[in-house]
C-alpha cells in the first residue's frame, strides 16, 4: 500500500498565499459534497478561516453526465478574516463535461482547472453540449488546464483490492481531494479518521478510500504536472476553542442549548423539507437531552404538535421552508391569539410555490412579518452566518418564552448548508433564559400581564387550580373567555401589537460597522451579512464614506435603527428578494432606501455589492 | 368489554370529584334541544369516576359546534383550528404522557378538514379518547352537508342532491388499526355513559362515534332507528363474549355466512349457537370492519364497543426513546456537546 513518508517528499516549491477558493463539481452521484465537506474540516482543523458553499440540484440523481445533475461545493479558506466562500474560484475541479460547462464561467480569468479526462469521451461530451472536445480545442487557453485521467489512475490504484470497478471507480472523488490536499499541503490525518469510522464495517470499501485517498496525494506529489504547490497559513483568529459548524448543525446546538437552560425539554415537531431536514436528523440524535422529535404527517400537524407541547410546558419548535410555513399560516395565528411560545424555524429557499428546493433566497422575510389573516404580529429573527446560527436560534425561544409569542427563525439555505469555523462558547456564559410557570391560584387568570413585557402567564396543565381554556376566539382582557366586544377586539389587537414591539426593550441596539455618519449607509439580514461587510470593508479601504448595519432583529427593529439611518445621506439595502426589508424601512421610517436585489438562488458576490457602492458614491 | 386496568392520568391518592366539579362558569351557549348537551352531561359525569386530579385533564378541541365542548368542562382545554385538534392533542400528550387528553370534534372537523391528522393520531395509537359528535351536518356553518351525509342529501350547498358518497367513520378508524373503537347515541344516555368510561380506560387511541342529533339542520337524522319503539329492532348493542342477538323479543341475531353477515331470526334450526360471538379483542379487525358496516334497513344499525386491543403507545414509546438515550448516552451534557467533534484551539 503506498504510504505517504513527509520526510521523503519530492523537493517541489512552496509558495505562501493568502486565500484560495476551490470548487469541487462532478455528477450528483461523484460525492463532491463529501469531497468539499472533508476539505473543509481539514482546513478548519488546520487553523484557515473558512467559508463554504455547496450547490447542488434537487434531484437526487439527475442523468448521469447531464447538465442539471451538476453538484458543486465551494471552499474558501484564507490566512485572514473572511465571512464569505469567494466571489470566484481560483480552481475547479472538474470531473466531468457537464461540470466543467456549467461551472467555468464562475473560475477566474487564469485559474487552475483541474480536470477528470476521462470523461471527457464523446457520450458525456455530447450530454454536456459540447460538439468539440474543449480538452483539444484551445477553449481553455485562458486557465492553466491540467487535465488528469483521474478515473484510471484511482483504478489502479485500488486493482489489487478486487474491488468491482463500479465501486472501485466511485474512490475516485477521494483520489481528487489527496491531489488537491497535496496541492495545498494539508495533512490526510482527518480524512483517514474520517474514513476509519465511516467504513467501520466494510473494511475493504475502508482500504479503497484509504488507497485512492493516498494514491492522490502520491500522484500529485510525483507528477510533472504539478511544480508547485502553496500553504496557507493560520488565521489570525480569536483566541478560544473552534470547530467547523455549518448553520443547520449551529441551529439545531443552538435550540438545544435554550431547553439546557431554560430547563424545559424541547418538543422539534417537523415534516421533512429541503434545506431544513437537517435539523430534525440532527436533533433526533441528542434524545438524552430529554428532546422529543415528531415526524408529523403534515406542516399544519407539526406547528400544532408544537404548540400543543407549548401549551404543556415544552419548549415547541417545529421547523421548514416557505411552502411550510405558507401551510402553518393559520396556527401560526393560533399561537399569535392563545400566546404561547413557539418558534418556527425557516430555512428559506428560493421560491414561490416549490421554487428551488436546493437554492438560496431571502424571500419569505415578508410572509413572516404579514402573512396570516388578521393582525397578527409575531417576533422575527435571523442569523448573519452558520455559527450565528446559534446565538439566533437561542435568542428565538428567549423571545418566545419571555413574551410569550411565537418567533420567526429565519435561516436560509446558504447559511443552513454553509459552514465556518465557530468559536465554541462556554455553556455557562450563555444568557439567561427564565421560565416562571405560573402555579399560583389566587387572583389568576389566563391574560394577566406582565407590566414590562404584557406576556401573559404559562401555567401550564397538571396544575391545580389554574384550569382554564384557551383557543383561538378573540380573548377578553385580563379573563381570557371569549369575546365579541367590539371595544375589547381593538384593545386586544393593539395590545398584542404592543407587546411585540416591547421586545424592542429587550435587545441588542444596532452597531454601525464604519463611521456612525456619512454618505452611504448598507443595511442587510441574515445570510448577506458576508457579503456586504466585506465590500463594505473594501469601500472603507478605498477611502469612500461608506457604513454598514446588520440587522439580526426584523420585529421589532432594534430601537436605535431610526436614528442611525438619519445620519445618512443614501441608504442601500442589498437583499436576495425584491426589496423586502427595503419596503419595511420606507414605510417605517420614510428614508428613501435603494435596494440592490438578486434572485437567481445563489448569494451576492462582494463585487456585486462593491459594484453597486461605486455606483452610488 | 375492555379495561385493562389503565386510568390515564390516575393519581396516587384519592381523588373525589363531582360532576359539578367539571362545570364552568360558561354559558352554554348550544341550540336549545342539540344533542351536544346530552353528550356533555355524559362526560361530565364520566371524569369524577375516573379518579384522575381535574388539573391532568386536557380537552382538546377543533372548529364546529362540538368544538366549543372544552369552554364547559373545567379542566384545561383548548379550542384550537379546524381540524387540527388531534395534532394539537398530539403535542400535548406527547410532551405529557401522564396527562389525560380527550379530542373532541365533529363529522366535518374530524373527517373532512382535519382527516389526515385524525388518521394519523389513531394509526399511531396515541393515547387519548377520541370523541366524534355525528350529525352529518355542518351545523355553525348553517347546514350544508358534511362528509357523513347520505348521498343525494339536499341542504344549502346541494340543491340538487349530495354527488359526496358519505364515509362510515368507524371504518376509517378501523382502517388506521385503531385499537379501541366504539359508537353510541346521544339519547341513550347510560349506554353513552358506559362506552365513554370504558373509553378513557382504555390504554390507546379510543375513537368514540356519537350519533348526535343537529335539531335546527338535520334534525331526525337517526330518529329511524334512535326511536324509543324502534330502537331494539333497529339496532344491536354489541357486548363482548356474548352473541349478536338483537330485536325486542330477543328472536333475531347476526350469522356470519360465508364472507358476508346475514341477519337470522332464532327458531327453528337456527340456535344461538350459530350467531357470532362478539370479541373485541379479536386480533384481527377485519369482522370489526364488517360489523361497522352493517347499516339499517338491511341490518341492525351496530352500536357499543367493537375494538378494545393493547398495543403500545405512541407516547409512551417515544418517552421510552427519550430514556432509552439517556441510559445509553447518559444524561445529555451541554458543554460536551458543544465541544463534540474535530475541535481545534487558537492561541
């Protein structure tokens, strides 16, 4: 078996760079998911600063070789600080026609093109669209092409094994990611671990990883093809304890670290949907923390599922995309009426109606804040990155229980599947959660409010003396029986608008990233948080007076927003939707916002958002 | 019939209710003369023997007129949306397996808006009684034909006749293998207080059907066989271990020939010993299925318990999972859990 020796390396140059993005594409069956996702723990491991983007398509397995069965992941790693996985890669991996074809207009003028030739025969050629052989053709005279007969060599390598050359050949993706680990001089120490326990049981599909793993590595070490490879240094990261998260895995921490201290179990009620599944296989797992998951026959039964352990003094959660939440519309005013916590976890892709399942938009921002009948305000909040991911789904029930109210986690697919290195913190330092189960008889009734925040008191079935009845009826103040006084419904509707903008009191105000004055002033949420800061950043360097906000509160708006939007002559706000945010701001605080808008399920580019600020400047 | 000794929500100690004990302050606010009153006199009578602490009762309720059932019981209740109460009653018990968890709902709110969610809560035998007030009607929405409406019904939504051939409720609880199953009449109040007590004792999903009388939209709907005159020829009260006899002299009885019933008189050549013997806890729900089938005027209109098996619980095994983990993974550990995987340090 070939072994990698460090000490006897080919004596190949070294060049020290600063930041590389790679993208591995091949079929949907190739494992370039698994490919990219290993690259990226191994740089994470190995100190880099990293951002991912997987894309893949919604078919499991679109045809072969075809152009709609292309499946991508996207890594950038760095020396420095970086919030986004790269405006372009500075390699592609190739592995077949179809992913050369659809994924060569994103890699940089000149970058590396590392490419599968083997599959580049005339049947996938012609599945790809090409009527040439691009290899031969001077096509990619631009790029420094080193084209590898990738599936050969990885057959050889593992000929011994007796392997069947079906499964021999699906090695092939780890042979790709030694080379590329060789290429940027990363150790092959977590992968073999990975593989080890993967593989566990199957010890000789264990030794074909393993073999082809380093067999990559090997080639790519001895080849001519490749003179030089680089190293990228350690990022200047915060000191503290890291790991590679990405956003559905920090969600999922992140609710239950609110049960672990608020001390009530956490009921996840869920019916499966892209890019949000993640999250229930991820809390199905850790029933020990007393979590009960619910695979509900529908998104109606598991938002009422999750209300029902709401009313019984769980933590509900239920979780999904924008066609869920279109569905649990009505119960989400269930809850808005009965005021009970819940949070309601949307991971956003691209839509209306299925729209894609696989992509990312911000789209649904709107449907959070109005999309139920009556007035029916419910809190809103949404992460900047994968590994804030956590502090926003924590922040989500300490809202929801504080208020009583049900709260909006917006996610998205970007940051839902994107992963970053995340500074773990410390279990004790999380902020409080109270929860006061209200167990006193005397003097109770079901809508007391709380002076500060108007939530009305959680006293919960089991105990005596507090049986009462709830539902869905309009609440008469204070003794929560139904009513239809027209002077009561207005008191109420105003009351329940109240308290939702009380929440305001109880959260952070907005920093401004830059000079608190100045020209332009970029506002974002949720996943282009990235983006924007880093053009942002740009601009500032370039000497612009140009400032940036983030708003991880949408409802209510942090209570300084006004005012920091007054000390700006233009405000931008870049969103992947046609201007949500941007409407609530003109019509909140009559500012006169320019959006920059992109919808095509992928996020912003820093140079889209660097573009649009020249533009404005 | 069933008990296998199981009391959701039972106390330790003593626990001594009065049906006026789970009376609200509520004006009840039914049509003088429906049915529902009979069928709530009937539960609030039932609760006090089941020696369960009044705060462990939840009551949990949909959209029609039984819905609005839990603002006059005094226990917890919630009056949710339309058709989702057995998903609502689903989280709750779920949570709280010790909590006693009733599900009240109607014809449509059961079986048209909300039939997904009833068919999944009996399939997983939750543990909650199920009660399903029958009028074939959409009554708070002022008469238009339900689900269980006879085909060619005429009310305000079908002019010209109902196209909608009806569904047999039992049927579908059957079909989703509910483990207790069981019909009574609003007007034969001691019947309806016996299959509701045997109900909430058993360990499952209990589906109860009540044929409940809508006097303002359908009124009379069972008033063919529900007739005081007519009642014992027109219906049979199925009774566990003994034969289907039926009929006011006690002269007709229920055979099974071949793949079909039959109905038979006594005498002659046909004894007792050739009727069918009800079993509830026969393993099978297949002569269940025939018997909720059976209908007037072929038949006897079958009433009383059909189904009573154990079987384990919805929430009792996802609790017994929860514990599971616990004994295998030990009690979850925030601060290793955060730390889990390939960590790293930054100096």
């Amino acid at each position: 078996m070939p072994v990698v020796d460090t000490e006897k390396r080919t004596d190949k140059e070294f060049v020290e760079i600063e930041n590389v993005t790679i993208r591995f594409a091949g079929d949907s069956g190739d494992g370039m998911q698994l490919t990219g996702t290993q690259f990226t723990n191994t740089s994470a491991i190995l100190g880099n600063d990293i951002s991912t983007l997987p894309d893949f398509p919604a078919e499991i397995r679109a045809p072969a070789g075809s152009l709609p069965g292309v499946s991508g992941f996207q890594v950038n790693f760095s020396s420095r600080d970086i919030r986004t996985p790269g405006d372009e890669p500075n390699v592609l991996v190739a592995m077949n026609p179809a992913a050369l074809k659809v994924n060569l207009p994103d890699l940089e003028m000149g970058g590396i093109l590392i490419i599968n030739s083997d599959s580049f025969a005339d049947l996938n050629l012609k599945k790809a669209g090409y009527e040439r052989n691009p290899l031969e053709d001077g096509s990619l005279s631009a790029y420094r092409v080193i084209s590898i007969p990738l599936t050969e060599l990885n057959l050889n390598a593992l000929k011994e094994l007796g392997l069947g050359k079906k499964e021999a050949d699906r090695c092939k993706n780890f042979f790709a990611l030694g080379m590329m680990y060789w290429l940027y001089d990363r150790p092959l120490e977590p992968t073999l671990k990975w593989i080890q326990s993967k593989f566990q049981k199957n010890p000789l599909i264990l030794e074909a990883n393993i073999r082809a793993l380093r067999a990559g590595y090997n080639y790519a070490d001895t080849t001519e093809l490749f003179t030089t490879h680089y190293r990228v240094r350690k990022a200047n990261l915060a000191p503290g304890k890291y790991r590679n998260i990405t956003g559905n895995e920090a969600t999922a921490l992140g609710f239950i670290a609110a049960s672990q201290i608020a001390k009530r179990p956490l009921f996840y009620a869920s019916y499966p949907i892209t890019p949000a599944s993640d999250i229930l296989h991820e809390l199905s797992r850790h029933k020990n923390f007393g979590i009960k998951t619910f695979q509900a026959e529908d998104e109606i039964a598991a938002i009422t599922a999750a209300i029902g352990a709401s009313f019984a003094g769980h933590l509900g959660l239920t979780g999904t995309s924008g066609p869920g939440v279109a569905l649990k519309s009505e119960a989400i005013g269930l809850a808005v009426m009965t005021e009970l916590p819940v949070v309601i976890a949307n991971i956003q892709r691209g839509g209306p109606s299925t729209g894609l399942p696989t992509k990312t938009e911000q789209a649904d921002l709107l449907q959070a804040m109005f999309g139920r009948n009556g007035e029916c305000p419910a809190a809103i909040v949404a992460p900047a990155t994968p590994a804030d991911c956590f502090n926003m789904a924590f922040e989500a029930f300490r809202i929801a229980t504080m208020f009583m109210t049900p709260v909006f986690y917006l996610s998205d697919g970007y940051l839902g599947n994107g992963s970053e290195p995340w500074k773990i913190p410390k279990s004790g330092e999380l902020p409080r959660i109270e929860i006061n189960f209200r167990t006193d008889p005397d003097g109770f009734h079901p809508y007391l409010r709380d002076e500060a925040t108007l939530a009305r008191p959680w006293a919960i079935p089991g105990t005596p003396g507090l049986e009462h009845r709830i539902g869905g009826l309009e609440k008469q103040h204070i003794s929560g029986n139904v009513s239809y006084h027209p002077e009561n419904h207005e008191f109420m509707v105003r009351l329940r608008a109240e308290k939702i903008a009380r929440i305001a009191n109880f959260i952070p105000e907005v920093e401004v990233f830059g000079k608190p004055e100045g020209k332009i002033l970029v506002v974002s949420w949720g996943g282009t948080y990235g983006a924007v800061t880093s053009a942002v950043e740009i601009m500032q360097r370039r000497g612009k007076s140009v400032s940036s906000i983030h708003l991880r509160y949408l409802n209510p708006l942090p209570r300084n927003l006004g005012e920091v939007l007054s000390k700006f002559e233009k405000i931008l706000v870049p969103e992947l939707n046609l201007g949500q945010l941007q409407l609530l701001l003109r019509a909140r605080y009559l500012v006169d916002a320019i959006g920059l808008n992109k919808v095509k399920g992928l996020p912003f580019k820093i140079s889209e958002v660097v573009a649009k600020l020249e533009e404005l400047v | 019939m069933s008990d296998n000794g199981h009391t959701k929500g039972k106390a330790a100690g003593l626990v001594d209710l009065k049906r006026q004990d789970f009376v609200t302050d509520q004006e009840v606010r039914w049509c003088p003369g429906c049915g529902d009153y009979s069928i709530l006199a009937q539960t609030q009578k039932t609760l006090p023997d089941l020696k369960i602490p009044r705060e462990n009762f939840v009551f949990v309720s949909g959209i029609g007129c039984s819905s609005r059932f839990p603002y006059y019981v005094n226990t917890y209740g919630f009056h949710s949306i339309h058709g989702r109460a057995p998903a609502v009653a689903t989280g709750v018990k779920a949570a709280r397996p010790e909590l006693s968890v009733w599900v009240i709902t109607g014809d449509g709110d059961a079986l048209s808006i909300g039939g997904n969610h009833f068919m999944h809560a009996v399939r997983r035998n939750l543990d909650v009684n199920i009660v399903l007030f029958n009028n074939r009607i959409y009554g708070l929405t002022k008469g238009q034909y339900s689900p269980t409406s006879e085909f060619g019904k005429k009310t305000k939504s079908t002019p010209q006749g109902s196209i909608d051939y009806p569904i047999n409720p039992l049927c579908i609880a059957l079909a989703n293998e509910a483990t207790f199953v069981a019909r009574s009449i609003d007007v034969d109040v001691k019947h309806l207080n016996a299959v509701l007590t045997q109900a909430a004792h058993h360990k499952g999903v209990s589906f109860v059907e009540v044929f409940q009388n809508c006097n303002i939209f359908n009124d009379g709907a069972f008033k063919h066989f529900t007739e005081r005159e007519h009642r014992e020829d027109r219906t049979i009260n199925l009774e566990h271990g003994k034969p289907m006899i039926f009929g006011k002299d006690r002269n007709k009885g229920i055979r099974l020939n071949g793949l079909k019933l039959e109905v038979v008189t006594l005498g002659g050549s046909i004894t007792e010993a050739d009727l069918l013997v009800h079993d509830v806890h026969a393993s099978e729900p297949n002569l269940a299925y025939m018997l909720a089938r059976m209908d007037y005027p072929e038949f006897p209109v079958p009433v009383g318990v059909f189904r009573a098996v154990a079987k384990p619980t919805y929430d009792e095994l996802m609790e017994a999972q929860v514990q599971d983990s616990i004994s295998r993974m030990g009690p979850g550990n925030l601060e290793k859990l955060l730390n889990s995987g390939d960590t790293w340090v930054v100096e």
